[in-house]
C-alpha cells in the first residue's frame, strides 16, 4: 500500500516513496526534520484530491422506482449545488489530515496542473441555509420532525431521504472524507449510509451505486495523456455516466464537455489547449 511504502522509506528499507497518502504526512515531515534524518521531502504541486461522485446515469444501474427518482435528483443541477453548499470543506480538509496540507477543493482539475487557471474554478462555499431553501424549492422537507427530510410529491412521496455512499477501505483518506460528509449533509436534512468496500469491489461499471468518495485519477493532472477520460467519449466513462445496455442521455453540460474535450484531443498548440481547459473546468 502506498503508507506501506512510506513508512519502508522512513525506515531507511526503501530508496524512494511518492507520500500519497494524507496519514502518513505529520509523521513524514517530523522524521525529515530529525538531525540524522536518512531523506529528505521535495514537495511537489498539488495533484491530490478527493471528489464526491454522483452517479448521473437516467437508467443504468436503475432497477426500481427509488432508484430512478434518486439519479432525478442527482440530475438536477439545483440539488447538486444544494450539496455543495452543504461542505465544509475545510473541515473536510482538516478531518483528513491537521495542518496546512490540505485545501478546499471545488472539483475539477487539480491545483497542480499545467492546465489549471484559478479564475476559471466557479466554487460554491459552504452556506448550510442556501442548501435548504433550495431543498425546500425542490419539494425535499422534513415533514414529521424526524430531521431527515421526505419526498412531499411523486412515486417517493413521504419516503426518507437517504443515499449510500460507497468509500474504499484500502484509501483509508476516502473514508475520513466520507465521515465528515455524512455529519454535513445531516445538518442540512438528508441522511447517507456509509458503504466502505475493498479496493476490488471499488466498481461502477454496473453502475449499481448512488455515490461514492475516491481520489481524483491522473486525467485531472495530466489531461492530455487521458483525455478520454474527461467526458462521455468512451460507453464506460465517465464513471459518473456510464452508457449501459439503455444507451445514456447526455445533459447539456455534458455535451459541452465531450465537444470541448475532442476539440482539445486534435489541438497542438499548448496555449489552445490551455484555454480549452479553462472553459472545461468552468462548466465542470
């Protein structure tokens, strides 16, 4: 594991580790400092975070009734930014790892990318009473007092609002991230399940799964080696819209992804491309 592997390196076992995950950085830094310390720590740019996903697939994976309403949900740009609003995202930061090692991050592209333009983030801060009026504006209340809040209309009328949220046992990072999420999204009436697995059984190609916390892959670092990736070019990914069996309805964001991204995968010039990625990042 990749704090196995640190912890080789500190025991002078190992020639060299990439300090990848958040549990191991305290301890990492202190033994550097040591007087005979045996290393030492580069610090390079920041290429490591940690996205909750949605699933936006309208019909795979979707085998029931509440299965359906659920991706309407999720499908609804309002409820979305209702979520986000939601996070702390400092806190999130801090429940990781203490100290100045980690930020808030508002999706997207990492820090550390070439292709990374601030001005281009659109982030939505933390403002619990923004994510219940629109909440609210969605029909999404707490009708008996309980503080969970209920579907008031539709096939799910009067059922709890509750989601899984699936995290990976061997990114132990993914479930401190989850557990801060479920105590933020209770503030604000809606109740998740935490469902840790395995790495193994980490999969959405079923796309059996409502939500789940992992780390971003590469194509959010180096775009250009794994565009394809970034949108809906391929039927099993993006892993948040899967095609299936069904086919897949693209939202209009979407499309403005796919187009941006194959326009970005056939340019030469670097600075085009930048530019591109601005707007990708803008609109994801």
């Amino acid at each position: 594991t990749g704090t196995g592997r640190t912890l080789g390196a500190l025991a002078d076992k190992f020639d060299q580790s990439n300090v990848e995950n958040p549990s191991v950085f305290i301890e990492t830094v202190k033994r550097s400092r040591e007087k005979n310390s045996h290393f030492i720590v580069e610090w390079g740019p920041e290429l490591l975070s940690f996205p909750l996903v949605l699933n936006l697939s309208s019909t795979h994976g979707v085998k029931n009734t509440r299965d359906k309403e659920i991706r309407k949900l999720f499908r609804n740009i309002k409820f979305r930014r209702a979520l986000s609003h939601a996070l702390n995202r400092k806190a999130i930061a801090q429940s990781v790892v203490k100290g100045p090692f980690l930020r808030p991050f508002a999706g997207g592209l990492t820090p550390g990318s070439l292709y990374f333009d601030k001005d281009s983030v659109v982030y939505y801060d933390y403002d619990p009473p923004s994510s219940k009026q629109l909440l609210d504006e969605l029909g999404l209340k707490d009708t008996d007092g309980n503080g969970v809040r209920e579907w008031t209309s539709g096939p799910m009328k009067g059922k709890e609002l509750v989601f899984e949220l699936m995290t990976s046992t061997g990114a132990v990072a993914t479930q401190h991230v989850a557990d801060t999420v479920l105590s933020l999204l209770s503030d604000i009436g809606i109740k998740v399940n935490p469902r840790p697995v395995p790495d193994s059984s980490v999969k959405t190609d079923t796309g059996k799964f409502e939500m789940y916390i992992t780390r971003s892959g590469q194509e959010y670092a180096v775009p250009y080696a794994k565009y394809t990736d970034l949108a809906a070019l391929q039927d099993n990914l993006p892993s948040w819209h899967q095609k299936g069996s069904k086919g897949r309805d693209l939202m209009p964001f979407e499309k403005e992804l796919v187009s941006i991204v194959e326009e970005f995968s056939m340019e030469s010039d670097f600075n085009k491309r930048k530019l591109l990625k601005y707007k990708y990042n803008n609109i994801y």
